[in-house]
C-alpha cells in the first residue's frame, strides 16, 4: 500500500492516549497529519483488549519471538526504529473446570438429579452456569484494560472533552464506592461528609478531626504565604501538625490521595485533597467518573475527532526508520520503502531509534498487573439497590504482606468491561513478576467462596512520578523528534494531558490547544458539499473539514472509520467493543443484546455537564443524601454538548 500525499506538516508513530491528543490538536488547527500504528489496533499500552482478542495478541506475539529468533541478525542502520513490547511475562489461565461452575457459591451443597439437563439445572436454580464451551461463546463481551484509569468529574480530562466537544464519542459511568484495607480486611472508605460522621470505624473526636484536616486542606490557598511555608514540609510534618491519628492517616492516604508515591510533600497533598473536594458530588459521592468499555476508548475518541479533521490513519503499517539530514529530522521510511516527508515527528514511548544522538528516552518503571474474572464482588452489596459497577480499590504496603502500595480496580457488568453474572478484578503493584507479586495478595483479598473463572498476569511500563513531555525535559538542539512518555502509575489521566498540552504548544506556540470541533447546528452544507458556519464567533478555524459529514459527501478513504475500511486504514478494531461514529450516544439494540438491557436507573453518561450545571466546589463540605438513582438520573438529563 502508498500512502497518499506522501508530505505531511506533522507524522504521529503509535496511538496511545498522548499521541492521540496531539494528532487531535494538531489536525483541528489545519494541520496536515500522517498518524501510524505498526500494530492493528488503537492504543498500545492504553488499550483494551477483549478477551479473545488478548489471547490472539498474545500467541501472535509467541509467533513474532520465534521469528526473531529465525531471522538474521540486522546491522543497526541510523535512524532504524525498534518497537518495544507494551507488554511482557504474559501468563493466561483459564480455571473453569469441565464440570460447570455457577456464579451463586452457595448452590455448591444443593442435592442435583444426575439426570438434570444444564439448561434446565440454570433455570431451576436461576443461576448462571459456566462451562468451557459456554465461556468461550462470551469472550468478545470481555473487555480488559492495559492501563485503567478514572476521570476526575471535575478534572482536566472531563474538562478537556466537554471543551473540545470530544465527549460525543464516549459514555462514562460514575465510581460507585471506594475499597481500602483497613484493620478488618476490605472496608468501604468513607467519601464525603454524611458518610464520614456515620462511619462504625472511627471514633468522634477522630471524624472531627478528619474534617478539619479536610477543611483546612480545602480553603488552603495556594498563593498565601501558608501555602508556601508547606514547601519544606513534609507529609508527616503537615499530619502531626493537624493531630491526626494513624489510623487517620491510612484512610486520608488510601481514600483521598489513592497515590501510589508515599513521598508525598505536604504541598502535593493540599493540591492533591483540593482536586479530590472540588470532584465530590459533582457526578456522584465519589470524584470519579469511568469510560465505559474500558479507558481505551478514550485514545480512539481522539483518534475520531483527528481524523474528521483529515488526519490520515494508517493501522498495521511497520516503520523502517526516521529520516535525518545533520540530526534534523526530515521524514520516515516504511517496511514497504516508501519515503515520506514532514517537519515533526511525534514517537510514542515503546519506540526507539538505533544510532541516534537526537533523542532522549525517558525511562519507566515495570508495573505488574493481575485481572481476574470472578463470580461474585469483593464485598457484596449491603442493600439490594447498591451498585457496584466501578469500584476502586487501595491498598497500602504491609496490609497483605505487599511491600509497595497496590492500586486496583472492581468492574462490574454496568461498565462493560466483564460479561453479565461476572465482576472484574484488576490490581497493580510495581513490580516485574506480576504472578509471584500480586497472587499472594488476590489470595488475601478474594474471599474463599469467592470464584475465580479466569486469571491474567501481565507486566506493563509505567513512570512512578510525573514526567512531562518526554524528551522535552531535556530538548537536544535541532531536534524536532519528541518521544512521549509512559503512563503515569496514577489514578488519573493528568499527566498525559498536561504532556500533550506541552507537546503541542512546542510545535506551534500561540495556538490554541485542542479547539472545540463545531456543533452539527451550526454546520450547514450546500450543494458542493462545502462547509459554511451559522455563528463564526463560536467556530474558529473554519477552513478545517467540518465535524458533521453530509451522507452524500465523497468519504475520505484513508480516514475511514467503517468496518469495511481496509486493513491499513482507520477503522473500528476488534478488540474494543466501540461505538459508532455519530453524534447519537444511546446504546443502540445490538448492543444492548450483546451487553444486556440497560435499566432506566442504570444510564451511562453520555455527555458531561455543562459548567453551570456543576455544583458548588464546597459540596464535600455540605451534607449530601443523593441515591445513586438520582444520580443517574441527573447524569442522563443534565447533560449538554
């Protein structure tokens, strides 16, 4: 295949969440964009797989080892581009036995007539019944995420989307509880005012306490001298300092700052306590907000808006290696030895390049992960109308025999991620031997009548502390090749934001950021199928291809985002259950086959709210008594472009 034009202003080498944002950004101020992918999917290390999807990757990695090993060793040329693996130490284990397992433990001493038929042992029991062959039928309904994340309802990324108007391609749905490992196992933290004073597990002097910690560390501000007398502090000197008690001190340091760095300054907390405050209430009791489907959706929905704005994509289509003329980047070479031109080059972290002086590679850290498949939750619900769809999960070192803190996750059927009558477990520990790290601590956390139907050991590269902008922390003269960074080991996608934002604003200083794509109302199209605008004070740029296609439109083949398309051009991958292209964020009916029928009190966030729809910042501080059917609710209704 020839990519055509073969010069470009901008070429973006992987699809992770940064390079995505960038391409956006780039693409929407005019930009021409040549964005690449060696791999057939989006995302990298910020995909979702599903499960069928992860077993075919990982064989077809097994296939690639082999041929490597076959192959003749190449002699490093200059500029040459090596692709390193996102993942390794892959381990999948299927534990469902031959004899079916039933997702309700307790039918395990119900007397069975031999003679009973599966079908009619499940409808008798109204208990779903997993066998082998049953399991493998459900497999492409499993999503499983490399890097889980959680927005914060009031965070850069929510805000980033509802500027950009990005958020039309996503649903999201609210973080139902906290999990943290107190003194008696698994515990729900308490995450706002009326859930703090009605807490059993701490005494009354220590729940006025932990408000005035919460208070204090609120209407803190950041500019005040105070504010600057914390730099030297430490976070044992700002908590000795509020009187706060151990046992205070694990439950502000596992339900409100959920970091996996115990170097804390005091500084950070204060930042880190604000940002938490000003997110509480605004989607729901506690500040965070899940993409459905799995975070890698939200590369892929950057990915959309990049290429309506004519950005080419092209999936599976291997590098040769970059092109340079006295260590000034001049253009690529592909593994079909086409030569293509352009002014920037954009890397993503698993690349790089042999025999070349230009570029700085940001170290990770290895991370090791466990997803396991279980029959029943962590902790069941207290009441009937509980939800449990996104669940976070802390763990702070020496709890379960862990030696660093264990960031981790519980899905739910209400996310997407697991299959119905199934939850999803997935932890993170640093670490390079997920298996020998993290099953002693899954042993301690899953409850003994607890099933596990499927277990995943893989380990990741992550960076421990925030590093911004990859190469640009240390810019070689006349380079103008930026290589980004790995995720950050963090619950948020702060980081990732704030290196685009930095990315961008160094290729084009003076221009705006991820510009707001038009409305469809204030498109309108005529007979030349040219774009002209209603309102140009609320559309800039307006020479750009509009965000709203007529049907009758020649289609842009290289921007494609059918299922048709060809293989080396954008399209809807298998192995993210994603929806369409179009303004509509409604489940449509195939996928509510697929997934189950969403209840009226069970709608996902199609949007997200409007700034003067948000709730005050203090509402932390305000006592709340909002069911989560309200909360739903107001999510579904509330919502704007």
């Amino acid at each position: 295949m020839e990519i055509t034009p073969d010069s470009y202003d901008v070429i973006v080498v992987g699809t992770g969440l940064t390079e995505c944002i960038v391409s956006a950004s780039c693409s929407r101020i005019g930009k021409k964009v040549l964005h690449l992918d060696h791999q057939d999917f989006y995302g990298e290390q910020w995909a979702s797989f599903t499960l069928k999807c992860l077993e075919k990757f990982v064989e077809k990695e097994g296939d690639e080892e082999k041929k490597k090993v076959n192959d003749s060793v190449r002699q490093p040329e200059v500029g040459q581009l090596d692709h390193k693996k996102f993942m390794r130490n892959i381990a999948l284990f299927n534990l469902i036995p031959d004899k079916p397992v039933r997702s309700d433990s307790t039918n395990d001493n119900t007397q069975q007539n031999s003679d009973t038929s599966e079908s009619e042992l499940v409808e008798q029991q109204n208990s779903p019944c997993w066998t082998p062959q049953s399991f493998e039928k459900i497999k492409r309904r499993i999503n499983i995420d490399i890097t889980p994340k959680l927005c914060l309802s009031d965070g850069k990324m929510v805000n980033l989307l509802r500027s950009s108007n990005c958020s039309r391609y996503l649903e999201f749905k609210a973080v139902n509880r906290s999990l943290i490992h107190h003194e008696d196992g698994l515990i729900t933290a308490p995450c706002n005012r009326e859930q703090i004073f009605n807490s059993k597990k701490l005494k009354v002097i220590e729940k006025r306490l932990m408000m005035k910690f919460i208070t204090f560390a609120y209407q803190l501000d950041v500019d005040s001298e105070e504010f600057d007398k914390l730099a030297t502090k430490t976070a044992a000197d700002l908590f000795q300092s509020q009187k706060l008690t151990p046992r205070l001190v694990d439950l502000i340091q596992s339900s409100l700052l959920m970091s996996s760095r115990l170097e804390l300054s005091a500084q950070e907390i204060i930042l880190r306590v604000q940002k938490y405050i000003k997110s509480v209430n605004v989607f729901g009791s506690i500040p965070y907000i899940f993409p459905i489907y799995g975070s890698g959706e939200l590369p892929q929905s950057f990915a959309r808006f990049s290429a309506v704005f004519g950005t080419v994509f092209v999936l599976d289509m291997p590098i040769d290696k970059l092109l340079f003329n006295d260590n000034v980047f001049k253009g690529i070479q592909l593994f079909t030895g086409q030569q293509i031109t352009a002014t920037h080059c954009i890397l993503s972290p698993n690349h790089s390049v042999t025999n070349d002086k230009v570029l700085s590679s940001p170290d990770g850290r290895s991370i090791s992960n466990a997803v396991v498949l279980t029959t029943e939750s962590l902790k069941p619900k207290v009441k009937e109308d509980d939800r449990d769809d996104v669940t976070t999960v802390f763990i702070l070192p020496g709890k379960v025999g862990n030696s660093r803190p264990i960031l981790g996750y519980e899905f739910g059927p209400g996310s997407f991620l697991p299959a119905e009558n199934m939850y999803m477990i997935h932890l993170q520990m640093e670490g390079e031997s997920p298996q020998a790290d993290l099953e002693p601590v899954l042993d301690s956390v899953i409850p003994p009548d607890v099933r596990c139907l499927y277990k995943i050991f893989f380990t990741s590269t992550m960076h421990t502390e925030p590093v911004l902008g990859g190469s640009l922390r240390q810019p070689p003269p006349q380079s103008n090749v930026i290589r980004t960074s790995y995720p950050v080991f963090s619950t948020d996608y702060e980081d990732a934001i704030e290196e685009a934002r930095s990315i961008f604003l160094s290729l084009y200083p003076g221009e705006e950021f991820m510009m707001s794509a038009p409305n469809p109302e204030d498109i309108k199209w005529d007979d030349d199928t040219e774009d002209t605008v209603k309102n140009l004070d609320d559309i800039k740029k307006v020479d750009c291809v509009s965000s709203s296609v007529p049907e009758d439109a020649e289609p842009v083949v290289s921007a494609d985002l059918t299922e048709e398309s060809s293989n080396n051009t954008l399209k809807e991958p298998e192995s993210v259950n994603s929806k369409d292209n179009s303004v509509s964020n409604a489940l449509d009916a195939s996928e509510k086959a697929t997934f189950g029928n969403v209840s009226e009190t069970d709608k996902p966030i199609s949007a997200l709210v409007p700034e003067n729809n948000k709730p005050a910042n203090n509402s932390f501080l305000c006592e709340q008594n909002k069911s989560d059917a309200d909360v739903d609710e107001k999510l579904s209704s509330n919502l704007g472009g």
